[in-house]
C-alpha cells in the first residue's frame, strides 16, 4: 500500500511537471491535482525535493547496473541511456530546475557505488593480464573512481542538456572515443609510480 501511495505521488507529480515548471510545483498543486491526503504526502516524502530525488533513484535501481567491467560497461550504460531516453520530458524538466544539485548528489552517491565496482574489476584484470596484483591503496582506489564518476556524470548532463541530442548507442561511441582503455593507463601509472626506475607508459593493453 506504501508503494503505491508513493507511485500514485510521482505519477501525478510527473503529469504536472508536463504542464508547467517544475520549479512552480507546490505540494498543495498535488494535493489537489492528485486527491493526495497531505499527511499521506509527508509521511512518504519530505517534500518535492525528496519526492523528485525518489523518482530519479527508483529509475535508476530499477536496472541491473551492478558488476560492471571492462567488458560489459557498454550494455550497463545502454540501460541507463535507454532509461533516460525514455523520460527525456522529466528529466529535461528536473534539470533546469533549481532541485537539480541536490539530485545530482542523490544519483552521484547511487553511481559511485556501481563506479568503485567497475574499477575493482578493472584492476583485477590488469593483475591478470600483467601476472601480478595491481595493489592499489584504498586511497588510490577513490581517486580513480571519482575521476570517472565526475567525467561520467558531466558526459550525461551535457547529452541530457542537448536533449539527447544523439541515440544512445551513437553516444556510447562517444563515451568509448573518449575513454578507450583509458582505466588501463591510470592503474598502470599508479602501478609504474611506485616502482624504482620505472616511469609510466608501457600500459597493460
């Protein structure tokens, strides 16, 4: 029943992010528009931010993003493009409004999570492929997945920003011109860095 009450809530919230700018929406606008009891609004949301930040992380829990390597990065990220493809109205809406960075730090805080994964994974492939562990400290680790959660996130708001002006797997191509191996070439600099005599640049390809 609580779920539903909360579906109910974003569905009549999208409607009217459709009709006019998020950034008018008032709680007594859903109150009205949806019959929405307003004790039953906040018990469930502490208001529009949190029900617009509940909205954007229940999309993105909704795929199965986890385990991402350097593989099968290209099928995870096609989810989530699809996904925002698909709400391209709302999500356009959301992000000229001025809710924007706070959602931004809900969905920064979700993908680091799915980020850390991705460069774990990688880094265990660099250990095999160079026939020793990579030994990366938990400190070196951070860095690394905050580099590319930062550059992922920009490289979303810029494609959301146009519109999704390109389709997702043309973005995609993009994202991997950019990024080619690129993950390799950090491990190995941090790798090479703590070795005597040696200097960065043959990267484990």
């Amino acid at each position: 029943m609580a779920r539903y009450a909360e579906e109910y809530t974003a569905m009549v919230f999208r409607e009217l992010a459709s009709e006019m700018p998020v950034d008018q929406i008032r709680v007594g606008d859903l109150i009205e528009k949806g019959k929405i009891n307003r004790k039953t609004f906040y018990y469930h949301f502490h208001g529009i931010e949190d029900l617009i930040e509940w909205i954007v992380v229940k999309g993105i829990d909704s795929l199965p993003l986890s385990g991402a390597d350097s593989f099968n990065w290209k099928d995870k990220m096609l989810l989530l493009l699809d996904l925002m493809e698909r709400n391209r109205a709302f999500l356009s809406a959301v992000y000229v409004s001025r809710y924007m960075p706070s959602v931004k730090r809900r969905v920064e805080d979700k993908f680091r999570r799915y980020i850390r994964v991705f460069v774990d994974n990688c880094a265990a492939v660099y250990g095999q492929r160079a026939g020793a562990p990579a030994e990366l400290t938990e400190r070196e680790l951070e860095y690394i997945t905050d580099y590319y959660l930062m550059g992922v996130m920009s490289l979303l708001g810029e494609w959301l920003g146009s519109g999704c002006q390109e389709s997702g797997s043309d973005f995609i191509e993009i994202v991997d011109n950019l990024t080619k191996n690129t993950i390799f070439n950090v491990i190995d600099a941090f790798v090479k860095s703590r070795v005597p005599g040696s200097a960065p640049g043959s990267s484990i390809q």
